[in-house]
C-alpha cells in the first residue's frame, strides 16, 4: 500500500510500504499516481516526500501479479501504470524528494529518476531490471538518473549500479548512513518548504518546460516493443524464468543489513 502522511509545514510524505519487498501492484501504481495528481490541489502543500518501509525502496513491479494475471492484462497493466505515475511525477507543480535504501529495482529506479531530489542510503543499488522481464520501457525516465552509456550497460545487462557512481556524476544528490537517510530527508523537504510556495510552483513550471523530456512519446515507442515481445510469447518466458531473482536480492539486502 502507500501511505500518506502531512507534515508541518506542507510536505506530504508517501511511503512505500508493501511488504516483504515493496514490490508495486497495480492497484498501488494507481493509488500512487491519483495521490500525486491530487495533492497540488491544496494550496498549503509545498513539497512531496517519498519514502519506504523495510530493507529496499522497491523490487518493482509485481511480478507474482502479473505472472497470475489473465492474457497480457499484468505486464500491459504495469507499463501503463508506470507510465502514468512517472507523468504525474513530472507534471506535479510541488518539488519532490525521493529518499531512496537498500535495492531498488525496475519500477523503483523510474520513481526514482522521476523525483527532483535524490537521496540515498549508503547501500543502495539501482537495477533496471527489464531485460530480465520481457520489457522494453524505462530509458527516458532511467536518464533521470543514469548517464547514457551506464544506464545502457544497466539495461543490457541487468547489473546493479551502486549509488555513489550516480553521486558522482551528480544525478543523486547526498548519500548517507542508512540511520541518517529519514533525518537528512526530511531536512531536505523542510529545506524546500520554507521557500515561498508560488516561487516553487513557478520554478517547477519552468524546470519542466525546460528539462523535461515528452515522457509520453518517448515511452509510448519503448512501449511498442514490448507489445511485440508479449504477442511474440517470449516476454512471458522471460519473466517466468526470471522472477526469482527480487526476492533474492532482496533477501541479501536484509541479511547485509542485519550483519550491519
């Protein structure tokens, strides 16, 4: 589920909070999505705040779901899905600060990218983690946060990209200890809100207008290959083959941070 929680000061936190893995379903990618969308509505707000609940931010879509799912309704639920809430994330009027532990694969990276400023604990790891899933969606946004050539290699291969090689290249903003992660958060989100609420919604009009992508027509071609690969049959061989692999990452996550 996602859960909202207000904050002084006008920040909104959402947090990730599906356990064991944060893995998103589709009724959670359109909960996260309408929530985006709605709470610009009230004046008072001035800053978004993403978080998570347990030893990752996100494994991901929800694989289970959509391997159980009839005909193509899963994976055609999640592109979609994802595509909607990473336009939300871009079209939202207010800043948001993504707060980011542990793993975060596939649809967590796109959240992720899609936020203004991000921060991480120590032992995060980014995934892209499409190849191992029969999709093809994901490059416009993943550039949010990878350079072009490691998010490539991120693709292709399904590897892991340590947050400290994006701290370097200046697409994440702080790492710090995984105790320090919800307190540096939220300093930043109360660092944004103090500023004057309409000067925000302006700068975030401008920023859009001048460094946003049309996500929409970028993803809607990515989309189309993974349409061809699922009428083709082989997407879903993919996913069956693959599907394991979160729950094992996410199980050595949790064994990491318990020796820690």
């Amino acid at each position: 589920m996602i859960r909202r929680c207000d904050h002084a000061g006008g920040i909104v936190e959402l947090t990730l909070d599906a356990p064991p893995v944060n893995a998103i379903n589709l009724a959670d990618l359109a909960a996260m999505t309408a929530m985006i969308r709605s709470i610009p509505t009230d004046p008072t707000t001035t800053v978004v705040l993403i978080t998570s609940v347990g030893a990752g931010f996100c494994a991901g879509g929800d694989v289970k779901e959509i391997l159980r799912l009839p005909d193509f309704e899963g994976i055609l639920g999640q592109v979609e899905g994802s595509l909607e809430l990473t336009i939300a994330m871009a079209e939202c009027p207010l800043p948001i600060v993504a707060s980011i532990r542990g793993y975060c694969v596939g649809l967590g990276v796109l959240i992720a990218a899609s936020a203004d400023v991000i921060i991480c604990a120590a032992d995060t790891t980014f995934t892209l983690a499409e190849v191992d899933n029969g999709a093809t969606t994901g490059v416009i946004q993943a550039l949010g946060i990878m350079p072009d050539k490691v998010m490539r290699a991120a693709m292709l291969t399904g590897n892991p990209v340590e947050a400290d090689v994006l701290a370097r290249t200046g697409h994440v903003h702080e790492i710090v200890p995984a105790a320090e992660l919800s307190r540096t958060s939220m300093a930043m989100a109360t660092t944004i809100s103090a500023k004057d609420p309409l000067v925000l919604r302006a700068l975030k009009r401008t920023i859009r207008g001048s460094a946003t992508p049309d996500i929409r027509a970028l993803y809607r071609q990515e989309m189309s290959h993974t349409y061809a690969l699922n009428m083709r049959g082989s997407a879903a061989a993919v996913r069956e083959k693959n599907f394991t692999k979160v729950s094992d990452l996410s199980i050595r996550h949790r064994q990491e941070s318990e020796e820690n």
